[in-house]
C-alpha cells in the first residue's frame, strides 16, 4: 500500500483514478444512448502531407493506430499500460536502492515504456476489429441502401453504429443518425441511408419497406 500512496506515485494513482472515471462517465452515456468519445472516432491522421511539427503530431497519432481503434481504447490502453510500468518501476526501485526514483524520472520512463506497449495491443485490436470500409467501392453508393443498428441509440447529432451490405454483398459498418429532429433509432431498428454527411456518417430514415432488408 506504501507503493500507490507515495508521493512518488501519485502521477501513477491518478492516472488509475482517470482510468476509473472515464469508464464510469462512458458507461453512463453508454446508458442514455450515446457516447462521450464516439465523435473523435471518425478522426483519421493523416501521415502523408504537411509539414513540422503538425506532420509529427500526425505521425505519432498513426504509430498509435488513433484512426484505426477507437480512440478510446487508446486511451484506456495508454493509461494502462502508464500505471502499471510506472508502479514496477517504483516498487523495483525502492525494492533495489531502498528509495523511490525522482517523480520525472518515472513519469519518463513510464510513458516511454507504455507507448510501445500502446502500439503492439492497439495494432493487435485493429485486425480484430470490424471496419468501417470493407471494400474500395465508394462509401457513397452506400446511400439507398437498408441497414440495421448494431451499436447505441441513434439521435441527431448522436449517431449509432448500422450494418449495412453494399452491392457486392459486403457487410460494411457504418455511423447513422435521424433525419429529423423527433426520429430516433434504437438496437435492431432498420433504416434507409439518404444522405452521406462525411466518411462514414450518414443520415438516415425508418426503412419504409421491412421486406427489403
């Protein structure tokens, strides 16, 4: 119990006790219907242009896989894979020299040892995961197509994961929300995709012929 309530590791504590908060605030949102980070997944680095420290940043986000995993799951990855490096590091210190190493010191090489940590499990998950776009077909085709949700309660501005098949047969997932402020569609609900606002969002309405899908 020493080793969580040192000074030393409270960077590690809190970053437990951030751990623990985002998963209570998720599940809550989870609850109503929608969800506190599902809007930052749609984000995509782009590692192929610009310059200076934007193309870093960018860069960076894309040795993460941020784009190809929930964000997240990157998170709770990264605050993770921090705590538990920084804890071992700490009780094997004091375990060896008698004293905990220099709070920056292990705030350091904690983070520097959870980012490889980071990029091997988030690369495992994105090749497990369902993608967005399944196919090179246009993700604009998709609209006139009948989908069902999948994932959370579709409201406007609130958008819920739908299965839908292109043309090819292929299952693609997609992001949908109602067009029309008093629509809203729950698990199970099957809707027709009018309108592609951007990527994989789209607008959607109650599928006004069931025997389609």
């Amino acid at each position: 119990m020493d080793l969580f309530l040192a000074p030393e590791s409270w960077p590690f504590l809190w970053s437990v006790i951030l751990l623990l908060a985002i998963a209570v605030v998720e599940g809550l949102a989870l609850l109503l219907g929608f969800t506190v980070f599902g809007g930052f997944d749609d984000f995509s680095p782009d590692v192929s242009s610009g310059d200076g420290l934007g193309h870093i940043f960018d860069a960076w986000l894309g040795w993460l896989h941020i784009g190809k995993v929930p964000i997240l799951v990157v998170i709770t990855l990264l605050l993770t894979a921090f705590s538990i490096a920084g804890f071992v590091l700490n009780g094997v210190a004091y375990a060896v020299l008698g004293v905990y190493p220099p709070v920056w010191v292990s705030v350091v090489v904690a983070f520097l040892c959870a980012l490889p940590v980071v990029r091997a499990l988030a690369a495992t998950l994105a090749r497990l995961i369902p993608k967005d776009e399944t196919s090179a077909e246009p993700l604009e085709n998709l609209v006139g197509r009948v989908g069902v949700i999948v994932n959370g309660t579709a409201r406007v501005n609130y958008p819920a994961q739908a299965r839908v098949k292109n043309d090819h047969g292929q299952t693609l997932y997609v992001h949908v929300e109602p067009d029309g402020e008093d629509l809203q569609f729950v698990v199970g609900d099957s809707v027709l995709l009018v309108k592609q606002i951007s990527g994989v969002r789209f607008l959607a309405i109650a599928n006004p012929r069931p025997e389609l899908l």
